[in-house]
C-alpha cells in the first residue's frame, strides 16, 4: 500500500534536518568569513566579505593541522582493517559455528562497549607507557580497535546470518574448509555490510577524542579532533582557523558517506526485513 | 557402484530426536524418496548422509566404507537444495566446475567436464553467465549440472522443486526421471510432494515424527499402508476414515452406519477398529441397481468440480464420505443416490496405534 506523507512528517523531518545540519552549516560559513566578520555585532549570516584566506593560511601557514588529519587518516584506515578482519571472522564464528555458548559470548563482546572509555584510560595508559605504544600509529590503531571491534562483531554477525546458510553448505560439500568459505563464498557476499560497517567504524576511529588525546602525547602525532581542539593559542580562541580546519576534518568523511551512502543504508538495515 | 545403507541412524537436538532408528539398505542405481509432513526428519535424515548434519547415534555406509565420521566432500555426495544456493558471484562454469577445481582436477579436464554436462542438460550457451540472470528453473539445472559434473556416488536431493512453479515443476520432474534413468547414479530424495514421491520413486520411505512408517514401493504404500498415517497420507485427497464399534451383529459407527462383519480381516479380538476407503474407491450406483450388504443410501452435501473429476461431500448415516467421481456427469447437491464400499477396496486400522489389520487370504 501507498502512504503519502502528510504535512507534519514534512515538518518533523524538516526540523530534524535544521537542528542537525545548522551547526555544520554555521561552521562552515565561519570558516568563509573573516575575523572581523566573526566578531561582528550583530551577528553576520552571511559571510561578508566571503573569503578563503582561512582556507589560503591553513595551507600554506599551519602545515600541523594537515599533519593531524593525515594522522586521523592512517589511524582511521588502520582501525578499519584491523576491526573488519577480526570481527569479520569473530562475527562469521558466533553466526555459523554452532558454538555452545555463542548467546553469551556475544553479550560478554556487547558488554565490554558499555564501559566509559575514559574509566579504560588510566589502566590503558600505563599498560601503553610499559609497551612502548605511546605515540606509534600502532598503539592508536590497536586502542581503538579495541574500543569498536564489538560493533563491527556484532553488525557483521547480523549480516551474515542473513545470507542463506545452503550457500555455504553447497560449499562444504564441494570441498571448501572452514576459512575457505569464509574468505572465498561468505566475504565476497558480505560486502555491503562491510562497507556499511568499515565506514562506521572510520568515522568512530576518525571521531574518537579521549584516547587519542591520552595516547598521542606528540604534537606530531595528534589526530584531526585533538590537534583543533588544542588549537587555541594562550590568549586567543582563532575560531576562524579552528572552524576551517574542522570543515577540512569533516570533509574525507563526507565523501566516503556520499560515495558509499547506498551500502550502508543497506547494510545497517540488512535482516530487518525480506 | 554404490550402496548407502543406514544403520540405526538417529538425531537428537537438544534432548529431542529428531530422528529415531532409522534403518534402512539403499541398493545401487535406486531412487529412494524420502517422505513425509514438515518436520517428520525427512530433511535431517538427508543432511546426516550428506555429512551436514553429525548423527547421534547409529552407522553410515556408503559403498562399503563408513562415512559417518568423514567430511562432507570425501562422502562421495553431491547435493542439490531448494533454493539452489548457487554462488551468486561465480559463472554458471565456475559454479559447476568449483568441486573439481578443489579436487585440483587438471583444467582441460575440467573444461571438458563442465561443457559435456551443460550440453547434457542444455546449459551450454549459459555458461558464462552469473546465477542472478537466470531463470528459477534454469538455477536449479545448474545446481544439478554442478551435482552431475562431480560423478558422485550418491545424489542428495532436499526438495530441489518446491521453489519452481507447477508448471516447470512437472517438466523438471520428467526431466529428472530422464537423467536418473541415463545416468543411474543412486539417488535420495526429499519430498513433502507426494506426486513427486509417486513418480519418481524406486521405493517410498514415509516418515512420521522421526521414524519410519514405511517402506515400500509406490505401488505398496498406495494399496497396502502399513498404518492409517500412511494411509491418510498417501492419496489426493485423502483417504475416508469411520470410527466402528462391534456391534451384535457386524459394526456401527458413532453415527447410526451399520456395517456387517469384517471377515476379510484379522481383527483378532479387537472391539473398535477404523475403517479405510479411499474416495476413488466409493462407488456411485445407478438408483436401480440392486443392494447388497455393502450398499447404501446417501445424501449429496456437496458437489465440486475439479475438472476432469469432482468431489462429493457424502452424508451416509451421520457418517461424512468424500467421494471423487468422473466430472462429465456427477449428482447435484441434495440429491439421493446409492453408493457401495467395496470390501476389497477396503482397509482396516487399529484404533489404538494406527496399525493395519491383516487381511485375511
């Protein structure tokens, strides 16, 4: 059956659109204006004069705000891999394995995500001096891993118990192992869920601010929220350079989400509905 | 050539069997059709033989070897299922030639396999093609052209037609029934279709609740079932039960049917007993012809025409009688007519637990 929306879902929606995009959209009219533009009373809507010498002084004057996002990107792309590998086949395990304790061993992955990361931190932190992990990729990658290899387990899980189990039965009878099957017949399937999930945990990774500011201690090696966040000198908050440095923060993801904006609708909601 | 025989075969799920004693020698080149209602392990019994599913308890053997601890792909198998589970993201050729490129069989070999069987089963000009642009019933070729291309020792079958549309579903019917006669590879197939049971079956094993309830030929579980499951089972639509009672004189229904003894079966010294006819079986008489014992009168409830047949809802005594006669020229509803139980078309079951009565020589 048909339903046509009426004019208060219209409303709601339209509502729930300003409310989430007006912070993005104020930013990124900031990050076009000048300083006295910024300051001005009353308040300019729109940027006069507009101008992109924030964007000119970014470039070619603060090489360390480039430098953090290039930061963001290994640790993001690190993450990514490492969390889609592992919980690909921890998730494949507690879907098809007929494992004896598979509900509760899926409740004990759920429960680690419900600590507060920052109540990790102090352990963390120590257990990382003592490693050596302080200010490697490395030690970030693997931290946050750490952090988000519960959602990628349990997303990925739900995705694979949707695809039909004779598939890989057919497989098991042509011969194919365990692994096999996983990486020849059930990952090639899988892709839109991993798509969908790999771009979740990116932008987690990419977003997360307590480890990465407790673990990267190194100007050098600050991700893109940290660095900005520290941005401000001593005696002044430099809105215009914070509020362009995070618009080119936010960019990677926005394109990634544009691009591959079909695959994760497709994957988040997967097993849903026939 | 192969023989699967089942030794005691059994399968528990957490504490209850699915599948209970199965016992049962599969001679080579036969087609056994495993039958039964959704959830009588017909499909458990299958999967246990194919190595997906482990068994509880009990033996496999298939060509003299015990296979119940082997891999699936070193039972000699190959299986066709329902939705066809082909790899979507493989060629109909990479589908059918995956278990040979597994076996590490030489690639001219395999080339030439793959084509000889698509040719086989007319699938030569889909070769490179991927499952999604085919048809249902071009799917299900592949699946068993990939089956084929194995030359397994057995050929696991778990309701490859219940997904096809009638129409198609007869046509791969005859088309199995030709391959299975070409290439007389010895054949399990699952079913909870009885035409496909009946047709293409060398023996029926019908199964109710985890157990078997019988062995036979088409023939055999049609003419002479072993129980009133059986019975109720087999035949479209299914056979008339009547509850009866002795009576002083031969037997009464809980309505007011009075039949006269059952000599023609061993009723030992049962005091109630069920009775079995198949609507085919009832006769409809001319008005004029003369009665005898097991004659009747009858009330038409109900007529319905099916087409070439149509279907009588009887009122006999109390009792309700479904009967099918010829669609040219059938009673109307309301009208009196006569009808006779044949008693060689007859069958008899014990009340207690379903068991036919003998019948007397």
């Amino acid at each position: 059956m048909e339903r046509r929306a009426g004019k208060g879902t219209y409303i709601t929606v339209v509502i729930s659109v300003v409310i989430s995009f007006f912070p993005i959209v104020w930013l990124i009219l900031t990050s076009l204006k000048n300083t006295a533009g910024i300051y001005s009373w009353p308040p300019q809507y729109w940027p006069d004069p507009f101008t992109l010498e924030n964007y000119i002084y970014i470039f070619t004057e603060t090489p360390e705000l480039l430098r953090y996002v290039v930061n963001s990107f290994i640790v993001g792309v690190g993450c990514t891999a490492l969390t889609l590998t592992a919980g690909g086949m921890a998730g494949y395990a507690l879907a098809r394995l007929r494992l004896r304790f598979s509900t509760g061993l899926m409740l004990m992955i759920l429960s680690v995500s419900m600590f507060p990361p920052i109540a990790l931190l102090p352990s963390l932190f120590q257990s990382f001096v003592n490693l050596g992990f302080l200010n490697s990729y490395l030690g970030l990658i693997v931290a946050h891993t750490g952090l988000f290899l519960p959602y990628a387990v349990f997303m990925l899980a739900s995705y694979f118990a949707t695809l039909p189990v004779e598939i890989e039965e057919a497989a098991q009878i042509d011969g194919m192992g365990f692994l096999q099957i996983f990486t020849s017949i059930v990952a090639p399937l899988s892709w839109p869920g991993f798509v969908a999930t790999g771009l979740i945990i990116f932008i987690f990774s990419w977003n997360e601010f307590p480890l990465a500011l407790v673990l990267m201690t190194q100007d050098a090696m600050r991700t893109a929220p940290v660095g900005i966040s520290l941005y401000p000198g001593e005696f002044a908050f430099p809105w215009e350079t914070i509020s362009t440095a995070t618009v080119i923060a936010i960019i990677p993801i926005l394109v990634i989400t544009a691009i591959f904006q079909k695959q994760i609708l497709g994957g988040l909601t997967a097993g849903t509905g026939k | 050539m192969a023989q699967v025989s089942l030794r005691n075969l059994g399968k528990s799920f957490g504490g209850t069997m699915a599948v209970e004693a199965f016992d049962l020698d599969i001679a080579d080149g036969e087609f056994l059709v495993l039958l039964g209602p959704s959830g009588c392990g017909k499909s458990t019994t299958l999967r246990m033989v194919a190595g997906l599913e482990s068994n509880s308890t009990g033996e496999i053997w298939i060509k003299d070897k015990r296979m119940d601890h082997e891999e699936p792909k070193n039972r000699g198998v190959a299986m066709v299922f329902q939705n066809y589970a082909l790899y979507p993201h493989k060629t109909v050729f990479d589908n059918m030639a995956m278990a040979l490129k597994l076996q590490k069989v030489p690639k001219d070999e395999i080339e030439k396999k793959v084509r000889d069987v698509a040719e086989m089963i007319g699938l030569s000009d889909f070769l490179e093609r991927k499952p999604a642009t085919l048809s249902g019933g071009q799917r299900q070729r592949v699946a068993i052209g990939r089956a084929i291309v194995r030359t397994p020792d057995v050929f696991l079958f778990d309701e490859p037609l219940s997904n096809l549309d009638a129409k198609l579903r007869v046509k791969m019917r005859m088309d199995l029934q030709q391959l299975h006669a070409r290439l007389g590879v010895t054949s399990i197939y699952v079913t909870h279709d009885q035409v496909e049971a009946m047709t293409l079956a060398d023996r029926i094993v019908i199964m109710e609740g985890g157990v078997i309830a019988q062995v036979g030929t088409p023939r055999e579980v049609y003419d002479e079932p072993a129980n009133a499951f059986v019975a109720g089972f087999i035949g479209s639509p299914a056979m008339n039960f009547i509850k009866l009672n002795r009576a002083e004189k031969g037997w009464r229904s809980e309505g007011a049917l009075e039949l006269p003894e059952l000599n023609h079966f061993d009723l030992g010294s049962a005091s109630t007993v069920t009775l079995g006819v198949r609507p085919e079986h009832i006769e409809v008489l001319p008005p004029e012809t003369p009665a005898d014992a097991w004659t009747y009168d009858a009330e038409v409830m109900l007529a319905e025409l099916l087409g070439a047949d149509a279907l009588l809802n009887l009122s006999v005594k109390g009792e309700e009688l479904l009967v099918r006669v010829n669609g040219t020229e059938y009673p109307d509803g309301g009208e009196k007519i006569k009808i006779r139980l044949a008693p060689e078309r007859q069958h008899a079951f014990d009340i207690s637990n379903g068991t036919a009565f003998p019948r007397r020589a």
